[in-house]
C-alpha cells in the first residue's frame, strides 16, 4: 500500500467514525439516544470509562436480578430502561454498544422481560436485557444485564458495569455477591439442574416440592436410618461447636444397595427432615453440573447435593469437562469445598463395586457408607403395611403376602398393592384378600420375569454372564447366598 492509499484508508476510516458516531437517528423521530442520557447520567462522557463484565452462572441468574433490585434500591432511586439495536445488540459488548450508541440501532427502548419460576408454584419477572442507572456510594453507575444466550455466543448471563469513578465497581460487585446469597430465591428449596443442549456450562433450574415423610414411612433395617440421619442433620445442628473445636463440616454419605430397595425413597425422607437446607438433586446428565452444583451449595449453605445412581457414570469420561471420569469430578467437587461449609454430599448406588476405585483413590470424600439392602421378613410385613395403609386387607393376608415375596424389594411391595386395586377395580368390586393374593401370584409367576426384575423378585440366574451387569452383579431379585442384610462400613482411608 503505497502512501497515497494510506492517507486516503486512513481519511475514509476517520469519515466513517464521524457517520457512526454523529449521524442522528432515523425512523422513530422520537427515539432518544442513548448516549447524551448516559453522558447526563455520568456526569462524564461514557466512552472515557472502562467496563468492567461479571460473569453469573446460569442457574444464579435469578439471584443477580433480585441483587441488583435490592442494590439499586439500597443506594438511591433506579432508572431502568431498554436499549435497541435488533440482534446486534445481542452481539455486542457494553462497550461496543458505547462506541457506537449515535447509530440508530441503539436507541433507548422498552427493557427486555422474561418469566422464571422462583419456586414450585412461584415466578418472577426478570430483565432480561436492560441497563440499570442509579448511584452507588455517591458515584453514578451504570449496569448492563443481560441474560444468557448461548445461540448469539454468549453462554453466561452477564452485569457489565459502568461507572464514573471506577474505584467503586469492585465494592458493588462484592455487595452483589453477598446479596445473590442473601436473597437468592434458589435458598431453602429443592431444586434440580437441567443441562441444556448447549453443554455443560448451562441449564435451567427446576423447582420441587419438599418431600413430606415420617420416620414411619421409612423402612430400613434397625439404626440405619437414625445412624443417616445423625450424620447428615447432627452435623448441621452442632455447626457452631464444631466449628469452634477446628472439625470440618462438610462430609459425604454413601447409601448403596440393589436396585427398589429404597435408596431414593431414603433421599426424599432426609429432605423432608431438613426443612430450611438447600437441596440440589443431581442424576444422568445432570450430573456433569457438578461443579455448578457445589459452587451453588457453597454460597446457600447449610445444603445437601445429591448424586443420585452414581454407577451409571461412575467411568464415564464422555460427560467429563476433562479426562478423568465425571465420578471423579464429583468427589473432586466435594474435596474442593472449605473445611467449614456446612454442605453435605449424598451418593446413591446400585453398584457399589464400581464406586469403590474412585472412592479409593479420592479417601476422604465419603466418610459414612451404609447399605439399604433387601428387605427380610420383618421388614416386608412393615413395608406391606406401609403401602396398604389406607386399604381393607386383613392383617393375615397382609402378613401372608410378606411371607411369600421372600427376596423382593420395597417397590415391589408399593406395586402389589396397586396391582390389587386395580384387580378389584377391574371386577367392579371392593379390593378385598382375594384380590391381594391373585396379585401376588400374577407377580411372582414365571410369566412375569421380566416384571420381577424390574420390582424386585426371583429370575433365574442360568443364562446371566458374569461380569458387571452379570451373575456377580447386584441386581433386582433374591439375594444370594451370604448376602448381608444391611450395616455399614467406612470406605479406604
């Protein structure tokens, strides 16, 4: 490029600055500009001050709208109003936005909205993409927020923060943060995180009633569920001396045990003994949240996160935001919190033997392990109580069932009941003995097999492989020979 070429790029470029910068704004002749309000708003032009961006995980954003209300409101009055520009706007950072702002495609508009649930039967209206103008400490400060959209490369929600002194920004962010604790709608509920298409860095926060359950309701062999319960509630009510005394806080729980035997039933009865804690249930995809998970249990402690079916991922790596398998990642999540976070882990498996490398090679993360076996006789008369509680079986017959479905599982019992019902219901009749015992037999019968493996029950052990998934694996069904009946054991050191 010669030097004649050079001049006249260089003249054209500066002509181009001039257009974008100072051409007035076409279309909606009342449109107001943004920078003259932002400018006015400052005190200083908008161009001179840096931009500071804030990441927010896509599950906390919720949280930083309700911070940043409160924020706004704490230090003085708040204008809230919408800039726009079409999808460039979508495109473009704050700053691009600010250097640009004399274009007629960001002028001030109505501020984005949308709708999020903030609780079973709740919801909240959110910006979505708005500018936020009041003062914070005496300084005049602009926020841009903005929710995710990963399809416009923008994966995080996003605060980018403008204001006229910039030595205040890091005291607002720090303010911020302490209220998306504070005042964090995610705090005290149950709640699950759904990855979405776009990976592991998003998702969406589903919100679920607390479980509603008695001691009663529970039937594990004697002490089991007292010993889970003391571990994982004791600990929380004692915080402040064991914190005193220099004992960490955060502890780790295995419950293992054949498939139906009532691992996930256990799990919502703590949830119901834990009113107040934060809970966020984790299983299959969901579980490459992990990290999301315990950052989130950290800020709203005390809170219990849930592995639930832990052996289904326990080698997988393809889920894994690195090399090591997502098992890993999640005991790696609980060795990453502090001593003193009052944040308990729950683990559930059908196959302890694969969890056992990974606990061995990461001592320390789960520091009680007890198992949730196959119900014996006593246990299955409870259970046939339990699930008939409200039905016109003779106690006889209820005991009688119980006798007969030796090596069955607690959800084979809830789905004898139903099947009985649903028997007398057929006939046109009221649920009577008869109507239990039919029932029982159509489960147990060889016809049924592949219903017995599903709800528990004897199959036949001739044509399994060994191997995982095979004859030496725990399954569905009859236990074998030796098969303790329940207890605990503490994992490698």
């Amino acid at each position: 490029m010669d030097d004649d070429t050079r001049r006249f790029v260089t003249t054209f470029q500066a002509f181009l600055q001039d257009v974008v910068h100072q051409m007035p704004l076409e279309g909606d002749p009342g449109a107001e500009p943004l920078l003259p309000l932002l400018e006015q708003h400052l005190g200083v032009p908008p161009r001179s001050l840096p931009v500071v961006g804030e990441h927010v995980s896509t599950q906390r954003f919720t949280d930083a709208d309700v911070a940043l209300e409160v924020l706004a409101q704490r230090h003085g009055e708040r204008r809230l109003l919408g800039i726009g520009g079409g999808q460039q706007r979508r495109h473009s950072s704050f700053a691009e936005i600010i250097e640009f702002a004399g274009h007629r495609q960001f002028p001030v508009s109505p501020v984005d909205y949308a709708r999020v649930p903030t609780g079973p039967r709740s919801s909240r209206q959110v910006v979505s993409f708005g500018l936020h103008l009041f003062t914070y400490d005496q300084v005049p400060v602009a926020v841009l927020q903005r929710a995710p959209q990963p399809h416009f490369g923008r994966e995080h929600p996003e605060l980018e923060v403008l204001a006229a002194a910039d030595a205040v920004v890091p005291a607002l962010l720090d303010e911020l943060r302490s209220l998306m604790s504070e005042h964090s709608v995610l705090r005290g509920q149950v709640v699950t995180f759904t990855p979405s298409q776009f990976g592991a860095t998003n998702g969406t926060v589903t919100f679920l009633p607390r479980p509603d359950l008695r001691p009663d309701d529970v039937v594990l062999p004697d002490g089991v569920l007292a010993k889970v319960e003391r571990h994982l509630t004791g600990v929380a009510r004692h915080r402040d001396a064991l914190r005193a005394a220099g004992q960490h806080l955060k502890r780790g729980i295995l419950l293992f045990g054949p498939p139906g035997t009532g691992k996930t039933h256990t799990v919502k009865y703590l949830m119901s003994a834990t009113p107040g804690t934060t809970v966020i249930l984790l299983s299959g995809h969901s579980l490459q949240l992990v990290q999301a998970a315990a950052e989130t249990a950290r800020a709203l402690e005390p809170a219990v996160v849930v592995l639930e079916d832990c052996d289904l991922i326990a080698e997988d790596r393809s889920l894994s935001a690195g090399p090591q398998p997502l098992l890993f990642e999640a005991l790696d999540a609980l060795d990453g919190l502090a001593d003193d976070a009052d944040v308990a882990f729950v683990l559930t498996t059908n196959r302890a033997d694969l969890l056992e490398p990974a606990l061995a090679q990461r001592p320390g993360r789960v520091d009680l392990a007890a198992e949730i076996p196959l119900p014996d006789a006593a246990a299955r008369r409870r259970l046939n109580r339990l699930y008939a509680r409200d039905l016109p079986f003779t106690p006889a017959a209820l005991d009688s069932a119980a006798d007969r479905a030796e090596g069955t599982t607690a959800s084979f019992a809830k789905e004898l009941m139903r099947r009985a019902v649903l028997a007398a219901a057929d006939a046109g009749r009221p649920t009577a003995d008869a109507d239990l015992s039919s029932a029982l037999d159509e489960m147990l019968s060889d016809t049924s097999a592949l219903t017995r493996s599903l709800f528990g029950g004897a199959t036949d052990d001739a044509d399994r492989p060994d191997g995982p998934g095979g004859r030496g694996a725990p399954r569905p069904g009859l236990a074998p020979p030796g098969t303790r009946r329940g207890g605990f054991y503490r994992p490698l050191p």
